[in-house]
C-alpha cells in the first residue's frame, strides 16, 4: 500500500521521504491556504522531494478554466497529477486530461456510483473522502470496500482508490485491510503508526539489560 502525505509541509514531507515512508504528496486549497505560500512555487519545492505522484488542484469548477489550470498544473512537472472535483465538469476535464497522459486525481468523492464514473472518466486515483463521511454519522471506510468491489469487478478499470480524509490509523489499518490502493495521511497520523507500548517498554528493559553487561558494541 503507498503512503501518500496530505500535506504541503515540506519539511514533514523531507522527514517521510528520508524514512521511506513517501510515495507521494496530496495538496487541496484549504492546505495551500493554510501553508501561506505560493501555490505553484510550493508545488514545485514539493516536487523536487518526491519522485511520486504529487496532487496539485485546480481552482475553478467550470470545464473551460479548470481545462486551462489542469494544463498549466500539469506543466509544474512530470509527477504532478492534476486534482479535479467530482462534477460533471471536473470528470470531463480528467477524461481531456488522461487522454493526453496526465494524471489525475478525482477528489471529494462521496459515493460509489461516483467512484465509477471517475474509472470510467480514465482518472489515475479516486479520492474517496472517509474522515468526513464519519464527521456525518456514516462510515467511511464502507465506501472503500464497495468502491474497491466494484472496480475489482471490471479489470478493464486501472484508476487507484486513495483513501482521503484520514483521521487515525484505524482508518489505515481498515484500508490495508480491504486492499486500497493509496492512503494519503497528515504526516502526524503516520508518526502514530510507530508507535506501541509494548515496544517503548521492551525497548527501555533492553537498554537497562545491556547497561548491566558493562559492553559496548562500538
Ligand atoms: C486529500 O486529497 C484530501 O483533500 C484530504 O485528505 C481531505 O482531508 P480533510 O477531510 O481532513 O480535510
């Protein structure tokens, strides 16, 4: 399973990378709003860290300038995949998009019927948002497994289900679980993932062992 990083930060994106942890980068408005940067400079910082498939989204929602944004988006580099809505529009601009080989990411899906559409629109990644579906009193990770049954139902779909929106790692646990494709996290969702007790106590009772045999391995 990838580890993308839902994130712009480019040291945390450093940190992932040099752990082997990052196999890509996800980026939206909101978190291009909240890093405060300039969004095509910070695309192209990003890029120059990670060889993987970095998301870069389009501002406009209709198909003409979302057209010309996914275009110029597209020219930042050649692992930039182009993120477009789930509209009518947004699934028009990625079929124009992967008919010329780009990428493209299809966010804020919500349904499976959506999820299908996107497939059938040639997108490379499909966004399925679970974090916010839970927020709703749903559960998200239910749409993972019928996003993930019904492309398995049609080998002739190539597009990758990204599990967005993650929250904690019970949300990466279900999705390795289910076989989803990409998880894209907040880099302090992954950190959790290090985490257990049992080792951080095993490893302090080894530390106070070894003190004992009065040894040094260096
Ligand atoms: C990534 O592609 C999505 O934009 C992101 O995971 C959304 O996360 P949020 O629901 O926590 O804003």
């Amino acid at each position: 399973m990838k580890f993308f990083a839902d994130t712009s930060d480019l040291d945390a994106i450093k940190d992932l990378a040099d752990c082997g942890m990052l196999d890509g980068v996800t980026t939206n408005p909101s978190i291009i709003a909240k890093s405060g940067k300039e969004f095509i400079p910070l695309i192209q910082e990003i890029c120059k860290i990670c060889d993987g498939p970095v998301s870069a989204e389009v501002a406009s929602t209709d198909f003409a300038t979302m057209m010309k944004e996914g275009e110029k988006l597209a020219g930042i580099a050649e692992n930039i995949a182009v993120k477009v809505p789930l509209t009518e529009a947004g699934l028009k601009v990625c079929k124009n998009l992967s008919d010329n080989g780009t990428m493209v990411n299809v966010t804020l899906c919500f349904s499976p019927l959506q999820a299908l559409l996107a497939a059938k629109a040639g997108a490379t990644f499909i966004s399925p948002f679970v974090g916010r579906l839970d927020d709703i009193g749903q559960t998200g990770m239910d749409l993972i497994a019928e996003i993930l049954t019904i492309y398995d139902n049609y080998p002739e779909f190539y597009t990758e289900v990204l599990v967005a929106s993650v929250r904690h790692p019970q949300h990466i646990r279900e999705s390795a679980l289910m076989g989803a494709d990409v998880v894209t996290c907040p880099p302090a969702v992954i950190k959790k993932l290090y985490k257990h007790p049992l080792t951080d106590n095993g490893l302090a009772a080894f530390v106070e062992d070894w003190k004992k045999t009065g040894q040094s391995i260096l």
